[in-house]
C-alpha cells in the first residue's frame, strides 16, 4: 500500500507560487467543511463562509478581496471535493467579481454586491437556450422597446443552476438593435416563470420562459461593449472555477479508490496488489496532475492576461480537464467493481459531479475548435 | 429496410438465413406492442409486466425460449439464426427477454439437473411462469467468487440455508433464485460448493433493495435465515456446484453479445446528433463529431462482424477459448462507448436528471442516466479485468 503515492485531502491547488495567505486559508475552509453536517447550503454552509470571509475574498481589492479568482478557484475546489453541491461558483466566484468590474454600475447592482460580500444573498445566470452549450453570442431572447421607459422580454433560457433559490438573475439577451445587453431580474419577476428540475448532480436548476415580460429600464445593468465584458468576465470566470470543482472532485474519487484498493481483499491479497490495477491508478493521478496544473493556470489566466492569452489558457484548461473527469470518473468506478454503482457509496455521487462539470464546461472537441479557430 | 450498419444485402447471410431474417422481422413488427417499443426506444427500461406480455407473445409462437434446443421444447435455432433473432427483436423495441431462466439456469438443468427438475422448470421458464435470478456474488465474494460463505447444512431431506447475497439482478421481481452454497469445508474451496434452486417465497428470505447510481432500483441484497430448501432442488450432486457454475459462466460469456440494443442505441444517438444544436448548427453538421460518430460506427461493425465470424467458427466446432473473454470485453466497451457519445451529443441537455411527469419526459432521452447504468457492463458476468486476466493465462499459460 505505503508503495502507491495517496494525494493528501488539503493539499492546496497546485499554483505555480506558493502563497501562505492562501494556504492558511485552505487550512481553515478544509477544518471548518470537515465539521459540517451537509444541511441545506444557506442555511449551514453560507454562515460558515462569511464567517471565514470568503465572500469578501474574491473580489477586487477595495471590497477586501486578496487573490482574485486563485482564491475563489481554491474555494471552489475545496468545496466541491467535500462533496458539497452549492452556487458559490456562479454566485461568489463568478457573478460578483465581474459586476465589480462595471464602471458607473447602477443602483441595484450596488445593493446587490453589497448583499453578495456580505452573504446575505445569492445570484445566478441563465447561460442555455436551445443550444447543446452554453450561448456566448446571438441570444434569441430579445429584449424591445414597450415605450416609456419600459421594456418587453421574450425568450426562454433553460437550465439555469439554483434558479428556484437565487435572489438574482442575471440574463443575458439581445436588444432590437442586435447588440448584447444584460439583464438583472428580481426574485419576484422571475420566479413565477421557473420550470424547476433537478440535475444529474443533484443540483437543483430551473427553465424559464419569456413571453413580453414587462421590464422596468433599471433592470438593464449593461449594454453593448460593457455587457460583452461583463458576460465574458462572468463565463470565464464561472468556467475556471468550474475546472476547480472538477480538480476537487477527482481529488476525492482518487483518494477513495486508493483506500479501497487498500482495504478490499480478494484472492487473499488486496485488490492494490495487482499490478493491472496499480497502473490504472498511476495513469488516474497522472491526469490529476496534468487537471490540478490547468485548473491553476486558468484562475491565473482570468485575472492576468490578455483576451487572447485567456481563451487560450481556458480553452486548454477545459479539453485537459474534460478528459481527465471522464477518464477518472470511470476508472473509479470500475475498480470499486459493484459496489461503487451503489447510490449509497460516496464514490457514486463524484462520479455524477464529475459528469455534470464536463457538460458544464462543454464537449472537448467544442475546446479544440476555439483553439484552432 | 437497411441494416443499421449498412452492411451489404448478401455475402454475411445464406439465403435460408435471409429468409428466416425477415419472418423474425415480420413477426415482430406484427405482434410487439407498438406502446412497449416506444417506450423502450425512449430509453426506458422494460418493467416485469411488459417482460411477461411480450414473453408470452413469443410463447404462442414457440419462439420464447428462443436459444433451447428442440428436445427441451425451444424452436433448435443455429447460433447464427439466435443472434438474428436477438438483433431484429432489440432493434424493432422489444424487451430482452429474462436471461436469468433462459440462458443461464435452463443449460445447466439441461445438463445437469435431473428428470424431474428439467420437466417441472424448463416449461415454467419458457413461460415465464417463473421468473429466475442469479445468486452468485456476496460481499466478501466478488471476482473471487470460489470464497463465498453462504452456508447449507443438511438436515434430513432439506437444506437448512444461512447467508447473504448481494448485487442480485431483479430479485425484487423474481420467484426463484439459483444459489451457489458452502456445503462443506474442503481444503481445495472449490470442492466443497453446491447448487441450489430456491423459491424465493420460503419463509427466512429478506430481500433489501439497493439503489444503483442512476437512481433506479435494479439490484438488491438477498439474506437467507434458517430458510429450509427440499434437497430434491438441490441440482446434481453436492459438491459439485462450481462445476456447473463454471458451465453456466461460459454460456453467459458467450451470450453476451447484444450487438442489436447496440444497433438500436446507435440510432437513437442519431436522432439525439440530428437535434442537438451546438452553436446553433446541428450537431451531425460539425466534422469534429462526424468523425467521433463516423469512428465509433467503424468500431462497432468489427465488433458485431468478430461476433458473427466467432459463430460462424464455434458452428463449424473451431471453438477457441480466446472467442469468450474477447467478445465480452468488446461488447461491453462498445456499449458503454455509445452511451458516453450519446451524453456528449446532448451536451447540457442530457443533465436533467430522471424529470418526472409527462410534459417534461417529453423529448428526454435518458442519455445520463443509461451512461450511469452501463458502467455495469464491464463489471458484471466476469468483469472485463477477470476477463484480460482469463485471455492471458489462455494465451501465456
Ligand atoms: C449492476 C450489477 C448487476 C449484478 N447482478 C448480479 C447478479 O444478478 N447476480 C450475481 O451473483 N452478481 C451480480 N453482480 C455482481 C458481479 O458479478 C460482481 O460485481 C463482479 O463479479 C465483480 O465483483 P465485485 O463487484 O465484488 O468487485 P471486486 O471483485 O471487488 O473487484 C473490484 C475491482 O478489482 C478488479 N479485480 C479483482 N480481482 C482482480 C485481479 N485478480 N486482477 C485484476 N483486477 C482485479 C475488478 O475487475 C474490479 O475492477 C452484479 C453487478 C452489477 C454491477
């Protein structure tokens, strides 16, 4: 057993420079998850995230931010390696970090940062509409003139993570005009129109349809080149953070599968005892290791570069990724054998993240074609 | 019609063969219910009443026990006519039939089981009168299958049956389970394992349900108590189970197959490419994905054509014994590959997890949650590890 190198459970993101801020961070997040007892997110998980201020965390310096989307990635992985299934990632990683960036932002974007560092209240965003992926441009969900400063919405969006529970929604459409705008809806306007479902991962998600929706003009947080900026900020944002809950994810599957190799007995030796076995285990961690590289690249990636250099970076990230998830996603299943297609076994759950996060992220092929584009 | 695979009209089958195709084909598409192949093409799992109606279906036709020889009342099909009859019954929508009683236990009565047995459970099983499961696997009991525990202690003219089994396949819907049992302790502990057939209404039986990841309830775990099994089920002589256990696997490797549910799935994986939009083109109309699809087509006609030509030569008696681990590690791969390129092809939109209710069943596919499922293919029936393990002492000795 001592022969197969076991990943420890708090090792941090394997960021290119080793930050002690950073690591007492992780330290504290991983005690403070040990201790919980997987209540409801808001109710368990929020207080105890404020408490270690991590909504402040990662936002820009002025709202007492340190670290940026490094930060809100160690978050995230660490989140998601507990098993925990929560909006932080679209609501604290991705959503408040961009609108922070707006300049001049409008009242209730204001108000709603306030609410969202202080972890009083949650925003999501409708990223799907017909397409098999996430929709970046060409919306159908048009927003017209209604006159007098008010507007009409029409349109549908689907899968929209934690729809049923966000305070916000944060919807991107198309104006008359063809250009980008971006929409921050309240509970009350939005949450008649949820068709509410659950994910693969347990996530809960809704759909939603648009038919002349009456807007008000202050729900009209960006147009044109701001609201490209914003959305873009958002989605790489929301997608290195979700390459961290996927580098968090593996982390437990390959633990696990470790220590049940370990234990699991048949033929009178432990299953780790043959050598099929122990490669396949190698080549999982090996994955890990290319996956923990490219999670860090693109949290460094989001803050740091160029547009170019950050699709390149967060292209990359995703087709490593991607492939790592499936890859050791199965293999772990396959060497617990049986029992690992138990419900009940934790192994089946990461298992069913690691699915979900490869579709979130989008199709590998879908990377390369950015890349080559 | 065309083959799935656009195959050639003539030069895989003789003309008898064609012919026999299209009699099968006709048959079906005659008497399968139309609401339980348009289920099951919607990606649904057939549940025991529609096993029973279309077993029944075929019954009256002679056809339910479809891979039996004539002299135990099936219709005494060549394997080549089975694996016909197998594809245009999975492609039309039809449900498999139990391989439980079928395939598994039924041989080894043939074999095996004395007069009695044969004539009380063959027809019951061809009616499905009777529904089988398997009792092989416990929790200390997996690959190494030769430890198991479960006890049977011989008390006058009964079995007096201890233990536990688990991962058994449709024991909540079954009435009999076949058991291998410790029956002594020998030093070789091969040697000291029997076969038994017990109905599963004995009193001291529990059956617990376990949920598998797809959140269906598919397997379960099967506890014996003090349950009291007539020795005259016991099959053979006692102490000899492992042998027939041992015949028993070899059959289910070789049956393994399922070349037509691929073929079936593979269409589906076509209708799902023809509606999945990725930016907003579909999906058939991008090359990165012709080309997984285009690939794994490729992949699957040499693995339906491996198991045609392995018949072909088991027919003419070259039998290898590379030809059972190898087809079953293909057809389980190959299975489990076209459910992880449906989920691809569906993108976000296989993540809805099993909706309930009509509206929004509409148009679901079930793609992650069959993806989940079929993780089992290469762990069940001798994992496909057990298999590459089997091949090599084949081929290294
Ligand atoms: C959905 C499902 C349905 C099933 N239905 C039935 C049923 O109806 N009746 C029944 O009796 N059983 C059933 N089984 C059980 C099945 O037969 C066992 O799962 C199988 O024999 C493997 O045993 P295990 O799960 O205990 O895995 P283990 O034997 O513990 O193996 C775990 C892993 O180690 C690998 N491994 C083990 N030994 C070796 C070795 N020597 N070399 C290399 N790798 C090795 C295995 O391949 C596997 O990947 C079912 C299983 C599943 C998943």
């Amino acid at each position: 057993m001592n022969s197969i190198p076991v990943p420890t459970k708090t090792a941090l993101p394997l960021l290119f420079e080793p930050d002690d801020t950073l690591e007492m961070l992780a330290d504290m997040l991983s005690r403070a998850l040990a201790g919980q007892s997987g209540g409801h997110w808001r109710e368990e998980l929020w207080p105890m995230l404020a408490e270690l201020g991590l909504f402040a965390a990662v936002m820009p310096e002025r709202y007492g931010g340190y670290g940026g989307a490094r930060t809100a990635a160690l978050v995230c992985r660490l989140l998601a390696g507990s098993g925990v299934v929560s909006p932080y990632a679209v609501s604290s990683a991705a959503i408040a970090p961009s609108l922070a960036e707006l300049d001049q932002p409008a009242g209730r974007v204001t108000a709603l940062l306030e609410a969202l560092v202080e972890g009083r209240q949650v925003a999501t965003i409708a990223l799907h509409e017909v397409d098999a992926l996430p929709v970046l441009r060409d919306f159908q969900t048009v927003l017209s003139g209604a006159g007098e400063g008010q507007w009409r919405l029409d349109g549908a969006k689907r899968m929209i993570a934690f729809a049923q529970e966000a305070d916000w929604l944060v919807l991107p459409a198309r104006n008359e005009a063809g250009h980008l705008v971006i929409i921050m809806l309240d509970r009350a306007s939005f949450s008649p129109l949820l068709q509410p479902c659950t994910l693969i991962d347990s996530m809960p998600a809704a759909d939603a349809s648009f038919s002349g929706l009456v807007i008000d003009e202050d729900a009209i947080v960006a147009v044109g080149e701001q609201a490209e900026s914003l959305l873009r900020g958002i989605v790489d944002r929301l997608t290195a953070a979700q390459c961290a809950e996927a580098v968090g994810a593996m982390a437990y599957m390959i633990n696990a599968t470790a220590e049940y190799l370990g234990v699991r007995r048949q033929f009178g030796q432990p299953l780790s005892a043959h050598q099929a076995l122990r490669h396949r285990y190698v080549d999982m961690t090996i994955q890990q290791a290319k996956a923990e590289t490219m999670a860090a690249l693109a949290a460094t990636a989001v803050d740091q570069e160029s547009p170019e250099q950050r699709d390149r970076a967060l292209a990359r990230a995703r087709y490593v990724i991607v492939r790592a998830a499936w890859f050791v996603s199965q293999e772990s299943i396959q060497m617990h054998g049986a029992i690992g297609m138990a419900n009940e076994t934790p192994v089946s759950g990461y298992f069913k993240r690691l699915l979900a996060l490869s579709l979130w992220l989008g199709d590998e092929d879908d990377a390369l074609e950015g890349l080559i584009a | 019609m065309m083959d799935v695979l656009g195959y050639p009209e003539s030069g895989l089958f003789s003309a008898r063969e064609m012919k026999f195709r299209n009699q099968v084909r006709d048959f079906v598409a005659e008497n399968l219910p139309g609401e339980i192949a348009a289920r099951l093409k919607c990606g649904h799992h057939a549940n025991r009443g529609e096993i029973e109606q279309w077993t029944r279906i075929l019954h009256e036709r002679g056809w339910s026990a479809y891979c039996w020889p004539k002299e135990f009342g099936g219709p005494g099909f060549t394997s080549v006519e089975r694996y016909i009859f197998e594809e245009e019954c999975a492609i039309a929508g039809a449900p498999e039939l139990v391989p439980f009683g079928l395939k598994m236990v039924a041989p080894v009565l043939m074999k095996y089981g004395d007069q009695r047995q044969r004539d009380h459970f063959l027809p019951r099983i061809a009616r499905l009168d009777d529904f089988w499961c398997q009792g092989y696997s416990e929790p200390g009991s997996g690959s190494d299958l030769a430890s198991l525990k479960t006890r049977a202690v011989l008390k006058g003219d009964h079995y007096v049956v201890d233990g536990q089994k688990i991962w058994t396949t449709s024991a909540h819907d079954a009435d009999w389970i076949f058991c291998l049992v410790r029956t002594s302790n020998e030093t070789k502990r091969q040697n000291g394992i029997s076969f038994l057939l017990v109905d599963l209404s004995t009193p001291g039986i529990e059956i617990r349900p376990i949920i598998t990841l797809d959140g269906k309830h598919e397997i379960n775990e099967v506890w014996f108590e003090g349950v009291e099994v007539p020795v005259e089920n016991r099959v053979g002589e006692e102490g000899m189970g492992w042998t027939y256990a041992k015949y028993l696997l070899e059959h289910e490797r070789l049956n393994f197959g399922g070349m037509g549910f691929c073929k079936r799935e593979l269409t589906r994986l076509r209708e799902m490419a023809a509606t999945s939009l990725r930016h907003g083109r579909p999906l058939l109309e991008h090359q990165s994905f012709r080309q997984r699809l285009t690939a794994l087509e490729a992949e699957l006609a040499a693995i339906d054509l491996t198991n045609l030509r392995f018949l072909r030569e088991v027919e003419a008696g070259r039998e290898n014994p590379l030809q059972a681990p190898v087809l079953k590690i293909i057809s389980s791969e190959i299975q489990q590959a076209i459910s992880e390129l449906q989920v691809r092809a569906l993108g976000s939109k296989a993540m809805p997890f099993n909706p309930q209710g009509i509206a929004s069943n509409a148009g679901h596919y079930f793609a992650a949650e069959n993806y989940c499922n079929m993780r089992k293919t290469t762990i069940y029936a001798g994992s496909n590890e057990i298999q590459r393990n089997i091949a090599a002492k084949g081929i290294f000795g």
